[in-house]
C-alpha cells in the first residue's frame, strides 16, 4: 500500500499535470534533444542499434526515476539477444577460421587480412556479449535504486545516457561487421579466382543481396529511396550548420 501511494504522489495523481503514461516527462524531459555529431556517426557505423537502444533507455528513464517494469522486460529482452549473439559469433569464429584453411585462400593475402578482421570483430561480439551479460543478470538483483543510481551515473557522462546505448548496441554491431569483413573476404576470393563467366553470374546476385541486406539498416533509420535526396541535402545542411557553429566558437 506504502508503494502504491508513493507511485501516486511522484506521478502528481488527480492534478491536472499528471503523468498519463510510463514515459511521459513531467519537467520538460519530453523535448526532442539533439543527438550530438559523434552519436550520429557512430549510429551509422553500429547500424543504426545505438538510437533503438536509446529510445528503449529514454522509455525506461524517465524524470530520474526507473520504471522497474519495463527495466526488467528490456534486461530479460537484452539477456535473449545477447545469448543469441554469442552463439552467432561462436559460428562466425568457426567459419572464418575454416575459410582461412581453403588452399586458395592461402595464397590472397587482401582475403586473409579481411577475414583477421572479421575474426577480431567476431570475437569481440562475443566477449563483449559474456561480459554484459555477467554485468546486466548482477543488476537485475539489485532493487530499483541501485538500478537508478546506475542510471543516473551514466546519464551524467560525456554522452549522456547515449553512452549506454553505445555500449549496449556493440554486440549486434561487432557480430555484423564481423560478417561483412567474411562477405568481403569472400568477394575477393571470387573475384581473384574466379573466370569471367562466373564473375557475370555472381555479381548481379551479389549486388542484390547487398541492396536487400542494407534495406532494413536503411529503413529502420527513416532512410527510403524515395525521399534519399531530402535526406542527404538534410544532414549536408545539419554538418554545415554544425560546422559553422564550431568554426564561430572557436
């Protein structure tokens, strides 16, 4: 019962401000903030992850307060995932490592450099996939607070509470790099290999899984063919803005 008036009284309930929804700011917070430059580069190169991952905290983190509910489905959502990365990554490991004993691989060095790659990025999603997931299963015994004051402590960091999302999106990313340094090791080999005839039959399919592949990364940034020349002339004004602004302040 103490609980439940105390939930009453933080959500200001029967005054006309009162929080209508688990995510609803009642100070302000509710304002679109701008994402800063290095957040957005890095978006791009871990696939878009790192702001789904931000709009999940932000639903989470509200007003400095956890909502203890949805924290728990997230880490029981992140623990499912995670633990299906590092069976992928396991099997990515396994394959890079068998392609590297191909005899003809053996001899492309350009292959065998990507397919390094390919392995370190691999073996980064894995070890990164263990340790949050060491880290994440020890707070979710923790009570509500220390959930908060976790919280709070990286909300307070360079990027704020995006440094969280940063982290809690490499799994996923490092697992797809590692797969797109393979296709990449793969396509060299074809391509230093292979005769004329195959190279003509594999590079119209290769060209269409690319463009099915990026599609989704694509779309689930807002990011559609029809309205790509908007985009680029959007962020091409945004750095130029930003460039500025830097240029007058210093």
């Amino acid at each position: 019962m103490g609980e439940f008036c105390s939930d009453k009284f933080a959500n200001f309930c029967g005054q006309p401000g009162a929080r209508l929804d688990a995510d609803q700011s009642l100070y302000g917070d509710s304002i679109p903030r701008t994402k800063s430059i290095l957040f957005r580069v890095m978006n791009i190169i871990l696939f878009g992850s790192p702001d789904a991952q931000s709009k999940a905290l932000h639903k989470i983190w509200v007003d400095y307060t956890i909502v203890q509910r949805r924290w728990k489905n997230f880490i029981n959502r992140l623990n499912s995932e995670w633990n299906g990365y590092t069976i992928f990554s396991t099997v990515m490991l396994a394959v890079d490592i068998s392609f590297l004993a191909v005899p003809s691989v053996q001899n492309q060095a350009p292959a065998i450099l990507v397919l390094y790659m390919s392995i370190l990025c691999a073996l980064g999603s894995l070890v990164v996939s263990l340790v949050l997931a060491g880290q994440v299963n020890d707070s979710r015994r923790d009570s509500a607070e220390s959930v908060a004051s976790f919280m709070l402590d990286m909300s307070q960091s360079m990027l704020g509470l995006e440094s969280l999302a940063l982290m809690l999106s490499l799994p996923y990313a490092l697992l797809i790099w590692g797969m797109a340094f393979f296709a990449a090791a793969l396509s060299i080999v074809i391509y230093r290999t292979s005769d004329v005839i195959t190279i003509s039959i594999v590079s119209p399919i290769w060209t269409a899984i690319f463009i099915l592949s990026t599609w989704p990364v694509l779309a689930a940034n807002d990011i559609h063919v029809s309205h790509m020349s908007s985009w680029i002339t959007e962020q091409v004004l945004y750095f130029r803005s930003w460039w500025v602004a830097t240029r007058s302040h210093s």
